[in-house]
C-alpha cells in the first residue's frame, strides 16, 4: 500500500479540510503547538480515509474530542471550532465499512460526540448543531452505499442481459446451423443417389429415369425454398416459417422411398402432443439417419420406429446393416446429439447394425 499516491480529489479534501481545522488555532491568536498539532491530527489522516478507513476515523475523532475537551483551558478559546475532519470520516466510514464495523462505529462515534459536547457543558444550540452534522454525514454516507449498490445491481442486470442475448444469439446460430446442415445434406444426398440411378435406367427404362430426374429437380425446389426462408430469416425479411415435424414425416419417408431407400416405419403407443423442440428435433433426426444411410450404408433398407410412453418419446432409427468397427462422430452426428439435448433428451449411436436411439420428453 502506497501512502502518498492518493487520488486528487482526496488530497483537495484533506487540503481544504486542514486548512478550515488550523486556520482558527493560529487566527486571530497562535494556539500552544500541542493545540496546532491536535488541529493537524483532526485533520490530516482524510488524507488516507480510503485506504486506512478505521485508523483515519478513530486519530480525527480523538483529536477532535481531546481538543473539545482542552479548549476551556485556553487562553484565547477559537472563534470557530467544526469538527470538519472527522465529519468527513463519518461520511466515509458510513459509505464504505462493512456492516458488522459500521454498528461498532456508531457506538464510538456517538460516545466521542456526547463525552466533546457534555463534559466541557456546551450550550444546547451548540448539541443540537454537532449532532445534526454528525447525523447528515452518516445518513449521505447511507445514501452513497445505496447508490453504489444500486449502480452494482444495474450493471449485473446489464450483464446479464448482455450474456443472455450472447447465448441467445450463439444457440439461434447453432440452430440456424443445424438446420442449413440437415437441409443441405438431406437435398444433396437425395439428390446425388437420384443422378446416379439415373444414366442406369435412362435407355432401359425410360420412364422410371423420368421420375428419377423429376425427384431430382423437387427435392432441389424444396432445398432452395427452405433455404431461402433461412436467408431471410437472417436478414430479418421474412417471418420464421414453422419447421416440418412429426405430421410430415409421412412426405420425408415417401420421398426417402423414391430415392431407393426401403424405410420400413412402425409406431407403439398412443401418440401424444409434444412441445415444437422435441417435434423438430425427432424430424430432425429421422432425417440426417435417412440421409446418411443413403449415402454410407451399402444396404438399402432402414427401419424407423417411434415409441410413445406417457413422459417421453422414443425414435430409433436402424439400417440394419453390418455396422463399422472404425465408426467416428462426425458433423451430423453431432447435430443430432445437440438437438436432442437441447430440448431435454438424450441420443445414442449403437455402430453394430448402426441404430440411432433418441429419447425425446414430452410436453
């Protein structure tokens, strides 16, 4: 600690409060020195009220009752004594001492105050005027505290706002993400297994080419219109569309079909509401499985069963295939833990046979 950097506003403080504490010992008549010096000691430790919070409070408060207390014996009494020193002090020591100090500091500061007023037999003016300053000191010193608590409180809030906005912008690119992915993969996957059936069958059968090209061209329609709703829910041009759930499963599976992929679907239970998270993420993911069976798996089947309980909601996706001994979690994957995740659920991958587990909450 540093005694002599002080801020400038301190050191103004402590030069005006000195100067107003000695100036009545040494004008109109020069006080003893021991008097000049309680003057000095009244006054001088504002300097350090910061950073010496107690020391400073308790040398101004002693001086300035031990020179209370002495001013009857002088020869000439000062024309003007305020306790100017430790009425900083009190408003400091109000603003910044914790609690537990404060109440013992209130304790001495009103036993200082009584023992300078009653034993040298003040007036009831000269009470009245001590105990008022001393009161208003204390109450701005409170009122500081509650400012600067309040000011706290308001840049927390601040804060927090600022880091909610930042999770919420950080997740809507996460989901913005996904989405871009799903679409992407999933239009270009069917896509690709359409254009390269199709040179297959385009002399001996003519017809199915046709609908392999045309499945072609209304998946490529659908990825630029979904697409086109993403962009322009970026630029804030377009309302956000409601994404394809559980009730359009039907249309993925048909089109999954025209692609060359056998998708066998069975559903237990009773099916249930569930909340537009857990509906998007079980398209979701029925759909990047879809997808890279096609364009992985060497079968050309895949079962998908949804099972409803009364609390959650299970999709399991399987190609039924020999799995992969080198199997690793790659974008989508991911993507699909982190939707199912993000809505409450859970995601497992079993690569023998490749089943796609997700157990998504309802309600």
């Amino acid at each position: 600690m540093n005694l002599l950097r002080v801020p400038r506003a301190d050191a103004a403080i402590a030069s005006v409060v000195t100067a107003a504490t000695t100036m009545p010992v040494l004008v109109p008549h020069v006080q003893p020195w021991w008097v000049v010096a309680l003057a000095l000691t009244a006054s001088v430790p504002v300097l350090w009220r910061r950073t010496l919070l107690v020391p400073a409070g308790l040398v101004t408060g002693l001086s300035m009752t031990a020179f209370a207390l002495v001013q009857g014996q002088l020869a000439h009494k000062p024309f003007l004594l305020v306790p100017y020193g430790p009425l900083v002090c009190t408003y400091t020591f109000a603003a910044l001492a914790p609690t537990v100090l404060r109440r013992i500091g209130v304790g001495l500061l009103t036993a200082g105050v009584l023992l300078s007023l009653i034993l040298p037999h003040e007036n009831f003016e000269t009470f009245r005027s001590v105990v008022t300053a001393y009161v208003a000191a204390y109450a701005l010193g409170v009122g500081a505290r509650a400012r600067r608590a309040q000011r706290a409180v308001t840049e927390e809030r601040a804060l927090r706002l600022r880091e909610e906005r930042a999770a919420a912008v950080a997740e809507e690119r996460t989901r913005i993400a996904r989405d871009m992915h799903d679409i992407v993969t999933h239009s270009v996957g069917l896509m690709v297994v359409q254009a390269e059936a199709g040179p297959l069958v385009v002399r001996g059968d003519p017809a199915k080419a046709e609908a392999a090209f045309e499945a072609i061209a209304e998946t490529g329609r659908d990825a630029v219109g979904q697409l086109r709703l993403i962009l322009g829910a970026l630029r804030g041009t377009l309302a956000r569309e409601p994404q394809p759930g559980l009730d359009t499963l039907a249309d993925l599976v048909e089109r999954t079909r025209h692609a060359g992929l056998d998708v066998v679907v069975e559903e237990r239970g009773t099916r249930l509401p569930v909340s537009t998270a857990a509906d998007i993420a079980a398209y979701r993911i029925v759909q990047e499985c879809l997808t890279n069976v096609l364009r992985h798996a060497a079968v050309r089947t895949a079962r998908l069963c949804l099972t409803w309980s009364r609390s959650t909601l299970t999709v399991e996706v399987a190609d039924g295939g020999g799995g992969d001994a080198d199997f690793r979690e790659g974008h989508g994957i991911v993507g699909m833990r982190e939707r199912a995740g993000a809505c409450g659920g859970s995601l497992t991958v079993d690569p023998r046979g490749f089943t796609v587990t997700a157990t998504l909450p309802i309600g």
